[in-house]
C-alpha cells in the first residue's frame, strides 16, 4: 500500500536554530495520525514542509507516492491545511474567500458554489456568510478555516490546533465532524496541545521533540510502554495475616482510622481487578470504595519530553 504521506530523514533549521533532525514517518492512507509536541518542537514546520509553504533542507516527503517537489501540483491538490494562524484576507466576506480559495484548485464557481454552501451550512456558518473574516469570533474563525481547508475536498486533511481557543461545546461538535470524515476514509492529520483530544480520535500518534521523533504507536501501546497502572482498595477487615494469601499481588497497605487501604501496582488494572476484589471478599474483607488510577497519553508525553505540552 502506497502510504498517504511518507517522510524520510527530514531536516531543517533556521538560522542556528534546528528545527529537524532528520524525522521518519509514514501515514497510511484513511489514518487517523496525531503529531504531539511541545512548543517548539518542529510540528508546524513539518506541517509546513509537506505543504511546500517551507522548503525543505534535506531528506524527502512523498504524498501518495509523490515526490512533494517534482510533483507539487499532484501533492498540493490532495490536501487541505487548516492552519494554527488565521491567514485568509481579513475584509472579505467568508463566502467569497471560500470561492477564492475554490479557484486556487482550479474549480469553477459554478462547481464551487453547491460545495461552499455545504460547508457554511455544515459549520453553522450560513447566517455568517456575507461577514468579513475581521468580524467573526474566535469560534467562528475557526469553522471557517476547517470549512476552507475542505472547499477542495482534498484526500488529506492536515489539521494545525484546530480547535484552540475555542469552547468546549464547539470542540466536541468538530470532534464529531472528524470521526465522520475519517469514517468517510479521509486521511487527516493532527497536531494539537489537546491530549485528550489526541488519546480519543487518532488511531497512531508520533510525539516529536527537539526536532526528533522520540516515540511513535497507538495511544494504547504508548500507556502500556510506560509501565503500570495503580488500583486503590479503602475496605475494612483487614488482617495482617492476610498478606500471605494476596502474594500474588504487588501491594502496599496503609492503615486509616476506620479501616485501611490497599494499594495495587498492575499491568492492566482492568483485567486484574476482578482477581483483586474476588480474593478480598473471600476473605472476608469489607470493600468501602474501589479506585483505578491509569497511565495517560498525557504521562506517556511527560515521561519522553520531559515537559509538559504547553512548556
């Protein structure tokens, strides 16, 4: 299979400044990929790269097979950016800069005109359509950028902290609208400040620091690298006679005034609780209050960073 974007050894700095330092990667087409870093850390130059609005140093990026350099208009009209920045022309009137940026691809107005009002309506932007960009709130603002980076109906969409700034209402309807569209099979890629947002609806993630790719899976296999989960047991009828019988179990116990509490280290707190509650109430113990504590996207980018995303 032909990947959608594939990226080798690619470097690139500005002045004294390294901005990458040598990164692979490869999307593979209808993914759901998340780039996750600091800030920094050389995600929208990447981002910038594959889209040709940074030129590259060294190494080579391919869309769909495609050499981005020798086959630019190919690569270029099978993706959508919806940039960090808001860049469309601030005094226009939103409906005419989708028709703009329609015409960038080569589509006529007459064929661009039933797919702009698609998008306004998709993005609640109809009533908003004779606005100028200026005018919008920050919310609106970026409906329109998603909705502009869609005009084309590109085969990749790359998404640059696509739902910054904007409320938690609104965020969750675009997470709506991406699960749909990738169901749809498009290829999108991700980058955000959001872990949550990575951890729901990327299928791989990368986490890119300092210019270098220093971990890359499913955000399932990234919690489970990082170690184990923890299981805590508030309950009463605890008896230190008890401790033979659970050896099976890596454990602490921590006496309180009404009772005590056991504290689990496991691989998979889900799996094991069941073995955990089934040994303690055989036993006579009283359970008052079971909680599991598991590892996160958000611990696993800390652990291999060594900041945290905003840092």
């Amino acid at each position: 299979m032909i990947p959608a974007i594939e990226i080798r050894n690619l470097h690139k700095s500005y002045e004294d400044t390294i901005a990458l330092r040598g990164i692979d990667l490869t999307i593979r087409p209808g993914e759901f990929y998340g780039l996750l870093g600091p800030n920094g850390a050389g995600k929208t130059t990447t981002i910038g790269i594959i889209t040709g609005l940074v030129r590259l140093e060294e190494g080579s990026v391919s869309v769909f097979g495609k050499d981005i350099i020798r086959d630019y208009r190919f690569t270029r009209s099978k993706i959508g950016l919806s940039p960090q920045e808001f860049t469309s022309d601030w005094f226009f009137p939103i409906d005419k800069l989708l028709i703009f940026q329609a015409g960038y691809y080569g589509i006529p107005k007459k064929e661009a005109q039933p797919r702009v009002e698609e998008l306004l309506e998709r993005f609640g932007l109809t009533e908003k359509r004779g606005t100028k960009m200026r005018q919008l709130s920050g919310g609106m603002k970026r409906r329109f950028q998603i909705a502009k980076a869609l005009v084309n109906d590109p085969d990749i969409l790359i998404l640059d902290e696509p739902t910054a700034g904007v409320d938690v209402q609104l965020r969750h309807m675009l997470w709506d609208f991406l699960r749909e569209l990738h169901q749809q099979g498009k290829t999108i890629l991700l980058t955000t400040h959001y872990i949550e947002e990575a951890e729901l609806l990327c299928e791989r993630v990368s986490i890119i620091n300092d210019g270098s790719i220093v971990s890359e899976g499913t955000p399932q296999e990234l919690i489970r690298s990082l170690g184990k989960g923890m299981i805590e047991v508030a309950l009463s009828g605890w008896d230190g006679s008890l401790e033979a019988k659970m050896s099976s179990f890596d454990f602490v116990y921590e006496p309180e005034t009404d009772g005590g509490r056991l504290i689990f280290s496991v691989d998979n707190p889900e799996r094991e609780l069941t073995n955990i509650i089934a040994t303690l109430s055989s036993n006579e113990c009283h359970i008052h209050e079971v909680k599991i504590n598991k590892a996160s996207l958000e611990d696993v980018f800390v652990a291999t960073t060594g900041r945290g995303i905003n840092d």
